[in-house]
C-alpha cells in the first residue's frame, strides 16, 4: 500500500474514526483503524462490534493495499502534521508516514485479524443533516450516562409516516423533538433505541456536511437490531439498545397547566450561573415568579447565599420551585430560541420548557420536561 492524501483529509478522516474506538478494546486489533486504498480511494474504518465508522478519502494511489495502526496514535500524530501533503506506505510490518520533513515510523497489526465491518442496514429514510443534528443534540443531552441502566442511555427514534419523533430521559429530565423526514416507505411504523453517544456524535459530524443523512434500520432480536447512519462519504453502524420495556414517557407531560412564564433564554442561563456558584452540588436554585417578574436564589454552605431578580412574564399564582442547575441550564442551553416558554402545574409536578418565537407562543417540536427538587422554606 502507499498513496499521498491532503493532511487535512485524512486527520479529520482518522479523527472522526478513530474518536468511537473503546479505550480498554477486549482484543489488540480493535484499537486499530483500517486504512485500505483501492483504485484512488482510501477507505478509513473502525470496528469494536458494537459501532462501526467508515469514511472514504480520495487519494493519489500508487499501490492499493492495507494495513491496521493504533486508531489514537495515528489521530494524534495526523492533527500534529504541517499543512502538507502526506506520503503513506506500508513497508513490511511498518506504516511510514512522510510530510514535509516530518517522518513516523508505526508498527501495524495483522490486518488478517481484523474482523470485517457489518453491511449497512435497509435504508429507511432521508432527514436534512442540519436539522437532524440539531434535532439529536436537543435530546442526547437527557440521556443517562449510567451504563448499569442502558435502557437510559438511548435515544428512543420513533417512526411514524413523515414523522421522526426522538425522546431521551435519565429519569430526572425529558427530552422530546419531532421533525420532518422523508420516509421510504409512506406507512413506515418502526421505533428504536439508538445509544445517545453514538447517535449524537454521528450527527455533530455529519450535520456540517449539509445535504442527507440516511437513516437504515434493521430490526432483530432484543438487543440485536442495528442502525446505519450515511452522509457525504461517512456511515456509521451501532447495535440497538433493547428497548422492549422502554417506559411510556411520553404520559408524564402534563396535558394542562396551571401557571406559564416567558423568560430570555441567554439572561436566565447567565442569572443561573452566578447564582449557583454558592450551591453545593445537590442544592437546587429556587426559581419565584409573581407578577413581578423572577427572582432565582441558591444557598450552599457556611451561610453562602446569592438573589438576582430579573424580567419575567407570569401568569398564574404566585409560584416558587427548585431545579437542579445544570439540567436547568442544559435545557434552556439548547432551546434554539430567544424565549422560552415554562409551564408549570404546581410546584411539585414537572415542569415543561419549549421554546418560543417572536409572538411569544410556543413552538411545537421540542419540550424539554425536568423533575422540581422539593425545598422547605
């Protein structure tokens, strides 16, 4: 094997690759990264039997051939490179790497060993790529991060006609975003359990890229489903979570409300900042509104106590409730919105924040539903 490729290519080639390797891999050849050139085209992929990363470079081949080289070695050096061209080639059992006059010398791995990539699954569908980053990036940020509860740390797609529907929780917050999509099949009925992770670094790095993405999913046993991601020349597979007994999250929005204030997004985040400074790491901030307007506290230890007031439309009965900060902050963080809406049933319920457009209604498509923090006062 030996070709030359753009620097810049090939490290975000590598690193895009080589950023879903496992750190603690169970066998050495899945730490590597699979580069195969073949008829002016360098095939850079990563495998570890639960996700798969593929992307395709055009390079000036001069052998076509392959070889296996530690995925984070080979990341770290390729962003490390000067803006040249880079000269690869396969000597022995050795990767040469040339650019400019910087020279590495990489041991490989037996590319025999390397197990083979599984096959995209059965296209289901085409979503805009912008839209569905951001789109994945508004629930991910719900998903748990517990591993001894993998159910909680999926992203559950819903699929119904044109619908694309993706709901997350950790049990403490909720996360629900539906948008557009062009089904191949009209009458498309299918849900999935996709690791957030996965599913939300994918999109972050194909939304960019603008154009499709391509949605392919495979139904299996529990556990044994797979989803295929596809943009520009970049596709991802991952196993399914088993989400047979996904809970019915979608009851715990409250069908009314009782109070609803309209705040600025961008002040509320900055007051919510400062004022926890002096909370401890479970107090929450309390957040009264009135006709007044808002005022958010937050005390910690040794006496620590830190008020802000600031603008706020209410209408309801005068309400005071506490929140974890950071779910706070994580939810209004990625509202896409100026305003937000929150609604409110009492201040024991969960409470809902949608975003809102310049007349100062809500926006269907997105709620972001977080779990009050009882204080006694």
């Amino acid at each position: 094997m030996k070709f030359r490729v753009e620097r810049d290519a090939l490290a975000e080639a590598v690193a895009w690759t080589a950023k879903s390797l496992p750190n603690r891999p169970s066998v050495p050849v899945l730490a590597g990264v699979m580069l195969r050139v073949t008829d002016g085209n360098l095939r850079v992929s990563g495998f570890d039997y639960e996700v798969s990363s593929q992307v395709t470079v055009e390079v000036q081949g001069d052998a076509d051939g392959a070889a296996l080289v530690s995925g984070r070695l080979l990341a770290e050096i390729t962003k490390a490179l000067p803006a040249k061209p880079v000269d690869i080639a396969a000597v022995g059992a050795h990767l040469e790497l040339v650019c400019g006059s910087a020279r590495f010398t990489l041991p490989t791995m037996p590319v025999e060993d390397y197990p083979a990539l599984p096959e995209m699954p059965q296209s289901a569908g085409t979503v805009d790529a912008a839209t569905f980053a951001t789109a994945v990036a508004q629930v991910a940020i719900a998903a748990g991060r517990d591993e001894t509860l993998p159910m909680m740390t999926g992203v559950r797609v819903e699929l119904s006609g044109n619908t694309l529907s993706m709901l997350a929780t950790d049990r403490y917050r909720l996360a629900l975003r539906e948008i557009q999509w062009r089904p191949d099949d009209p009458e498309v009925s299918f849900n999935a359990l996709v690791p957030a992770r996965t599913l939300n670094d994918t999109a972050k790095a194909l939304g960019p890229l603008g154009g499709e993405v391509i949605l392919a999913l495979a139904q299996g046993a529990a556990g044994e489903g797979m989803v295929g991601l596809a943009g520009g020349t970049r596709r991802t597979t991952s196993r399914l979570l088993d989400g047979a007994n996904y809970p019915p999250v979608r009851s715990l929005f409250p069908a009314t409300h009782n109070a609803e204030a309209r705040v600025s997004v961008s002040t509320l985040i900055e007051v919510v900042k400062r004022v926890a400074l002096v909370a401890e790491r479970t107090t929450p901030v309390l957040l009264s509104f009135s006709a007044d307007g808002l005022v958010v506290e937050a005390g910690g230890s040794e006496e620590a106590r830190a008020s802000e007031a600031m603008e706020a439309t209410f209408t309801g009965d005068a309400l005071t409730i506490g929140f974890n900060p950071q779910y706070l902050i994580d939810g209004l963080a990625n509202l896409g919105a100026q305003t937000a809406v929150l609604s409110f049933v009492d201040a024991f319920k969960p409470a809902v924040i949608s975003p809102a457009g310049e007349d100062g209604e809500s926006i269907p498509g997105y709620r972001y539903l977080i779990m009050p923090i009882r204080v006694s006062r």
